[in-house]
C-alpha cells in the first residue's frame, strides 16, 4: 500500500490543533516513527492478502481503529502489529483493544501469543485497519473532532479505497467494528461503503 509522503504527513498531523504547529516539532523523527507503524501494519496487511485467496467464502471482517496508542517511547510498547511482540503473552489489561476484537469474533485471547491470536483472526477474514496517521500521538477530543472533520474525507478514505480495490471481488460484512473513540456519522457511512466496495451502508457496531 502506498505510504504517505513526508510533507502530507506534516500537513495532516497539523491540522489537528495548534500545538501540532510548534517549531519544536521534530518532523524528520515524527515521520520517520510514522513510516514504522505503517510498514508494521502493511506486512499484516499483506498477509492477510495472502491468506484470504485460500478461501474466498468467509465474509471479511472489517475493524476500525484510531491508530497506534500515543503516550509511550517508541516504538510504542502495545502496538499490536509490531511483530517483535509476537511471541509476548497478551495483556487483557494493556492489550485490551486486541482483546475486544477476540471476544467480538468469538476467538480465544486468553494465556495466547499476540502472534497466535493475529494468526487465528487473518484466518478468520478478521481485517484490523488503522484509520489514522495520528501514530504514538496522544489525542484529545479536539483533536480527534479535528481528524474527523478534516482527515477522513482525504487521508481516511483514500486508504479505505486501496483496500476496497484489493477486495473487490471478496464477499464482505456490512457490520463493521469500531473503536469507541471513533465518532463515524451521518454521510461519512456511504462514503466507508463506497470506499470499501460493501453491498449496503455498514453498520458501526463499537466494541
């Protein structure tokens, strides 16, 4: 998936707020953090590719989340993608994000390697995507107002339309799963639909 270049990074993250315009701000190391999280995710990603071309009659489903928690030295220590975690024991407390996706989809989280519990949800056409370029930043509700009103429509969608036009041809679930700091009203429904190629305006179920 195409990554975001260094000066739209910048431009995006700005918008959230006025603090995110500081002459402090080290955007060189910013984006540098950012490309981290993402190549992370892509290989995920990539590999559930892989794995739904074995079986293409398991609906996908989709799980929308913020983007990698703020608040921790990098490379953040609850980043689910990042595969040096994997062979770490899940936390129910600190992993509890993972954790909500488990139980919503039925599978099994409890004494289990975060590299097992990926492994069973790409085996069941579990798809987790980070909404946000907003990684190991830590939000506000301002912030989060701002990212709705003025990212989705661009940074968001565009993401959400790669991945509809690598799952074009894959049956798909109009429930979608969301983080409860997500907030997805009104015409921004059609245009997820849209975006990810579904049958009907989805239905935002938050866990």
């Amino acid at each position: 998936m195409a990554l975001l270049g260094s000066n739209d990074y910048e431009y995006y993250i700005k918008e959230m707020g006025a603090k995110f315009k500081s002459p402090n701000v080290q955007w060189l190391e910013w984006y540098r953090q950012f490309c981290y999280y993402e190549k992370k995710w892509d290989k995920y990603y990539n590999q559930f590719l892989r794995i739904i071309k074995k079986n293409q009659n398991i609906p996908i489903q989709f799980v929308l989340w913020e983007s990698c928690p703020g608040g921790m030295p990098f490379p953040h220590q609850n980043y689910v993608f990042d595969d040096f975690r994997f062979k770490n024991q899940i936390n129910g407390v600190t992993d509890k994000y993972l954790k909500n996706v488990c139980v919503k989809n039925h599978i099994s989280w409890k004494n289990k390697e975060i590299g097992n519990i990926i492994e069973d949800l790409l085996k069941n056409h579990i798809l987790i995507i980070d909404l946000y370029p907003t990684h190991g930043i830590s939000l506000d509700s301002t912030n989060r107002e701002n990212l709705f009103n003025k990212i989705f429509d661009t940074y968001s969608i565009k993401k959400l339309e790669e991945i509809g036009n690598d799952l074009t041809n894959y049956f798909k679930n109009d429930i979608i799963f969301i983080s409860n700091e997500l907030k997805i009203i009104g015409s921004k429904k059609n245009a997820i639909r849209k975006a990810l190629k579904l049958n009907n305006i989805p239905i935002l179920d938050v866990i």
